[in-house]
C-alpha cells in the first residue's frame, strides 16, 4: 500500500483498528498527517532528576529515581486504589493508581530501581503522584534521545486504555520512520531563504524530537510563522479577487441630505476622529468598489452617528440604507435618535422588528419595495426574505460580533448588485485578532471620545458594602441623576437568575420607597411594551433606578445616568462588563461603576476586577481579555466562531510573528495579486485546498 499523509491512522504499526476508534473520537487523529501535527503541548527536561526532599506543590512534572518499598490495596469496588511507597533514600512518595491495577501489579516490581515521572500533589501532608510514568532506570536512559521529552494530550478515556503521552511519542517515533521522505516542503524555496526558516521536514522532526532547545524554537517559529503567513495571504488573496470582481454602487457626491443634516441639525461638532472616519467612507463608497468596512470605536466614542451621516450620502446617491442591530430596545432607540434628528429634512425612516404589527408590515414593505421609504432600522426582522428593498445601497450592521456570518451574508443578497457594508463594534478587539477575523477588511478606528467625557470611576465593593452603595445612589438621586442596577442573566431560561432579579428588586424598592423614588424592571422574558414602558420612564428620567438584566448591555443612550451598579460583577466577562459600564459616563457629569461581589474570588475573576478598576481603555480590556480567556472565548469571536483552527500559533502570544507574516503576505500580494508567478504556485494550490476546506465545512452547517 502507498502511504500517504491520507492513510488512515489504522494502518500505523502499533495502531490497529482498536486504538484508531479512540484516537479518531478521543483526538480527531484520522490519519497519517493528523498523526503528524499532533503536536506536543510541552516539553519536559528529562536530563534533570529531582530528590524527593526538594519537592514542592507547585513544581510541574517531576522525576524521581528510587524504589518501592510496598504496595497497598485501599478501599472497596468503585474506590478501591493501589498505593506504592517509593523513597530515593531523602523522603518518600506515594504512587497511586486508580484504574489498571491488575497491570500495575504484575508489571512493577518492589526493590527495583524505576524512574518515577508525573505531577506531584500534596494531599494529607504528603506528596503523591497519580498514576506515573514507571520506567525500568536503565532502559530509560537508553530511550533517551534527548533530554527535551514531549508531553502530548491525551484524555482520561485514552489512559485508561494505556494511551498516554508516552505511547503517543512512541507512535510518533514510528510514523517519522515511515513518512520521512513523503513529506512536502509547503512554503516556496524562496521565501523560506528570505525569511530564513526551517524547512518543513526539519521543522516536523524537531516539533517531537527535539534534540536542543534552539532547535525547538526554530522549529516552532517556522510552523507558527507558516500557520499565521497562510491566514494572512489567504485573506488578503480573498480580499484582492473580491475587489477585482464586484462592482460596487457609485455614490458620486454628498447631496442636501447630508449638507442640511450638517449644517442645520447636527447638535454638536464632529470630533477629529470621526470626520476622519466619514471622509474614509465616503471615499469607499465613491470609488467603484463594493466597501466592506469595519468600524471600531469604544462605548459611546460616537459610531451612530457616522452610521447615520453615511447613510445620507446614499440617500443623496437614490439609494436606501438600513441600519441593523441586535436587540429591540438597540432599534427602538437608533429609530427615535434618528428619526428625531432628522425630523423636517423629508426623509423617510422606518422601524421593523419582531414586535411591529402585522398591519403595519404590508404598508412598510410597500415603501420600501417602492422606494419612497429611504432609511431602515431594524433587527433580525431585516433580513427576512419578504423585505425586499428598492434599491439598496448601504447596509450597516451594529454591534456585529452579535450577529452571525450567515445572517450577515443574507443581507448582503438583497441585491443584485451587493450594497456597501459597514460592520460596526463596540466591543473592540485586540489587534491579532481584528487581523485575523476582519483580516479581509478595510478598519477604521474612532479612536477618539466626544469632549468633556470625564473618566467613569470604577470601584470594586463586595456585598458588606451595600451601604456605601445605596449612599451614593441616594445622593446621585439627590443631585438629579438615574442609576442602573443590573443582575447577571446567563441563561435566559434560569429561574434562578430570574429570582436574584426579583430579590434584588424587592430589596431596592425597600430602600428606594416609592413614591420618593420610582424603579422599574426590564428584563428579556417581558413583553416588549411592558419593556418599552419601562424604558420611556426611564429614558424621560421620571424613574431614577432601573433595575435590569444585561438586555441593557448593548447601547442604550440615557446621558443623565451616572450610576452603574453590576450585581455579581465576577460572573460577567471582561467585555460585557466594560459594556455594561459605557452606559454611563454619557453625559458632562461625573459617573460612576460599582462592581459588587462575593468575597472569594478565582484569580480570573479577581484579575477581571481589577483590570475594571484600572482602566477605562476597551481596547486595552480587549487585550487582557485576550490574555485571560484565549482568542477562541473571547466576545466577538464566540458567535462567528474563530475561522482558523490554530495548531500552534496563538493570537494572544504570537503577535510579532503575526505581524511579520501579514507583512510578507502583504508583499507577495501586492508582487502577484493572482498568485500565477511560477514560484508562487505552492502558495496558491495550498490557498485552494483552504478554500475548498472552508466551503466544504460551509456546507455542512
Ligand atoms: P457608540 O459609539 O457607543 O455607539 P453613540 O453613537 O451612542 O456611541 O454616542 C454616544 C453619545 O455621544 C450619544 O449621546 C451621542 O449623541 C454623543 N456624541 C456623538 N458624537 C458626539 C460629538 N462629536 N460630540 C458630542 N457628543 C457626541
Ligand atoms: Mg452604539
């Protein structure tokens, strides 16, 4: 049989049919070249032996050399455990198996001496190492081929089958022997000189053999700067045909709508930042080409606005434009802010959401197929198929890490020829990762706050606190100013969440009596009128406390609250939490964020506090947040799902070799834009195998 890195896995000397289910459904090892770049997590220096009387708690992997001095069988059935004494002469340790004892006792002996190897814990007192790696002195010393071993993961059905770490590095061992001379350089020979890397095979040998730290990292500079390089040229590529191919409306010049809106309307002076932002989308929109755009800006930096201006260029082009955002209460108030600036100008603007009446659809979808509707705002209703536009010619998405790629795609179809798009977020995102996810985008960044913002206060109480908190509440109320209160809801469908809610309301509503003070509620499981009731009373400051769940996280605008009290602030992320704090700070007044929580805290979440208390800086947030949870966790990537499956390289952790791989990426682009250079050919069969990989997956959801 040919072997290929197709083969499947079963056919590896030392697999068999049995061993290929597990690795199949325990790794996702299919195959030869699945095999391959299963890649070590870490490694361990294995010239470096431990005495027992020098082990702490917080070592890592250890090894030991010594001997057993006797076995014990502990306890019954299901509990039942087998516990070894081992000493090296300077203390003793205690081996424990839970599962295979039978093998443990008929394969390891007392009074040899083995080379014991694992994680030691502390537990009564006592040092111990759950199930270890045992190996006979001498015929460890013989394996050895270098003092850096492997460490590779595995799960606890794989060990209970004796598939460790250890067996893996020996499958490893023999898939080297027999693929060797089939793997293929995927980099051009060119390149891999330019940029001075290892080649392919080189670098696969010493991902699991490593036979000297810098070799290692060579190793893995070379497969993280491959991995990273060909997500960076495959977007750009993308980006490149896209702009070559789709024809984009022209939207020649700024007319009355944007000029009277300008001069006659707009309350406040632009600042730099977001003059500098229109003028970047004017330009797109007036060149020719389809605009993909993404706007980045921190809470409450302005982006409605810009969204809005843009929106009048079209509608001074004949076309229509729609705004869509995630949530009602978003619509509702980009509808009343709009509309109400542009009240007068003759421009007509309608709302369409889940909760618009049947009677008024048929009139909406009317003008809106007719043209005599130019601006739409609305939700998810937007892209059903019965609303169908005019012509439209921009569509702008709001907080569009909320949306999904496909819903997005939908919009994108309502005509023949696709309108301008312009994505916008408030939760910004670290620079790798707005790279690798919006990587075939054009950014803009407000990167700048209207003036006379004064920095949100921050403070962290835990709940003995109350008392300050209702203080300051009290005086903010005094001073004429509203104050948020808002409880986590993780799972709408939580009775639990629903009961803190409703506590938390009751205990509010005490101190808070009526009819000095007026609170209402607004949570997702009510009504939307009861919901639009609550926020009018409100938004028209005849409440001074709402009590909420996050369905407040995501833009609402009442510049007269000052007050944002977070009820179990360590069970929110980073980012729904900075969210939840830009509500405030709206206005010339001084605001302030209370972050209630329990006493105990993780590290997490106490590192999430603190970074709270630290900073007002979103993008800065973004980077801890990164740095916390991992590129793949972190909000904005969690609906549209992170598109590349990294081996190796990390967005949190990689950022220069990033950086580099987009410059040279960028550079070949701009040399070969279709990539038909001759030594640029194993760049562009590897692009097309990325490509079909992605539809294929496409395809399956
Ligand atoms: P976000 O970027 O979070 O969507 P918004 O667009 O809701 O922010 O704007 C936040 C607030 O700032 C709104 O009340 C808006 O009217 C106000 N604002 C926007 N631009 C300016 C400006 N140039 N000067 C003063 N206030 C502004
Ligand atoms: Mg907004």
């Amino acid at each position: 049989m040919a072997i290929s890195l197709s083969t499947d896995i079963m056919y590896l000397a030392g697999v068999g049919p049995k061993r290929a289910e597990l690795l199949k459904a325990e790794l996702s090892i299919h195959t030869f070249g699945d095999l391959l770049y299963y890649f070590p997590f870490r490694y361990v220096d294995r010239s470096r032996f431990y005495k027992i009387s020098e082990i702490s708690e917080d070592l890592p992997y250890i090894q030991v050399v010594g001997k057993i001095v006797r076995f014990q069988e502990v306890g019954v059935g299901r509990k039942k455990r087998l516990t070894a004494i081992f000493t090296d002469g300077t203390g003793t340790l205690e081996l424990v198996w839970f599962k295979g004892l039978k093998w443990v006792v008929k394969s390891i002996k007392p009074n040899v001496t083995y080379v014991v190897f694992g994680k030691p814990n502390l537990f009564g007192g006592k040092f111990n190492i759950a199930h270890p790696e045992v190996e006979d002195y001498k015929s460890d010393q013989e394996n050895l081929g270098s003092a850096l071993q492997p460490v590779y993961n595995t799960t606890e059905k794989l060990k209970s089958s004796f598939v460790t770490s250890k067996t893996i590095l020996k499958l490893q061992q023999v898939l080297n022997g027999a693929i060797s001379d089939i793997v293929q350089e995927t980099l051009p020979p060119y390149l891999i000189e330019r940029v001075k890397l290892m080649t392919l095979r080189e670098a696969l040998c010493n991902i699991h053999f490593p036979s000297s730290v810098s070799l290692l990292k060579k190793a893995e500079a070379r497969l993280k700067f491959e991995e990273l390089f060909y997500v960076q040229l495959n977007l750009l590529y993308q980006k490149n045909t896209r702009y070559l191919k789709v024809q984009g409306n022209v939207f020649s010049q700024v007319g009355e709508a944007f000029n009277r809106f300008y001069a006659e309307k707009l309350p406040f002076a632009l600042t730099d930042a977001q003059k500098r932002v229109i003028k970047e989308i004017r330009r797109d929109m007036g060149s020719g080409k389809q605009m993909n755009r993404l706007l980045q800006g921190d809470v409450g930096s302005g982006k409605t606005l810009v969204a809005l201006m843009s929106m009048l260029i079209a509608v001074d082009n004949g076309y229509q434009a729609c705004i869509m955002a995630p949530t009602e209460i978003l619509a509702t108030q980009h509808y009343e802010t709009i509309s109400g600036m542009l009240h007068g100008l003759g421009i007509n603007v309608g709302l369409l959401t889940g909760s618009t009446k049947r009677s008024e659809r048929a009139p909406l979808h009317a003008q809106l197929e007719g043209g005599s509707m130019h601006l739409l705002i609305g939700t998810h209703a937007l892209i059903e198929d019965v609303v169908q536009f005019h012509n439209l010619g921009l569509v702008v998405i709001d907080e569009q890490q909320r949306f999904g790629v496909a819903q997005r795609a939908k919009l994108w179809q309502k005509n023949d020829k696709p309108p301008h798009v312009l994505v916008m977020t408030a939760t910004p995102i670290p620079r790798t990762l707005a790279m690798t996810i919006y990587g075939d985008l054009e950014v803009s960044v407000i990167d700048q706050m209207p003036p006379g913002r004064k920095p949100i206060k921050t403070i962290h109480y835990t709940d003995a606190k109350r008392n300050l908190v209702f203080g300051l509440m009290r005086e903010q109320i005094k001073q004429g100013r509203q104050v948020y209160v808002v409880y986590p809801l993780i799972n709408e469908s939580e009775k639990m969440d629903y009961k803190d809610l409703m506590d938390g309301y009751e205990s509010i509503a005490r101190a808070f009596p009526p009819p000095q003070y007026v609170t209402v509620v607004v949570h997702g499981k009510m009504k939307p009128q009861e919901k639009d009731e609550s926020m009018q009373l409100f938004a028209s400051g005849k409440a001074h406390i709402m009590v909420a769940t996050t369905v407040i996280e995501v833009g609402v605008n009442v510049p007269n609250a000052t007050v944002m009290v977070i009820e179990s602030a360590e069970r929110f992320g980073l980012s729904q939490l900075h969210q939840l704090r830009g509500r405030v700070g709206r206005g010339a007044d001084e605001s302030y964020c209370v972050l209630m929580s329990g006493v105990k805290l993780t590290n997490e979440s106490r590192k999430r506090m603190q970074t709270m208390v630290a900073t007002n800086d979103g993008f800065e947030i973004a980077e801890v947040d990164m740095q916390i949870r991992g590129p793949g966790d972190i909000e904005g990537t969690q609906q549209s799902g992170l598109p590349f499956d990294f081996k190796i390289a990390s967005l949190s952790k990689d950022g220069q070799i990033l950086q580099f791989a987009r410059q040279v990426a960028s550079d070949i682009i701009d040399e070969d834009k279709a990539l038909t250079n001759p030594k640029n050919q194993i760049l562009f069969r590897q692009i097309e195998q990325m490509t079909q990989e992605r539809i294929s997956f496409g395809q399956i959801s």
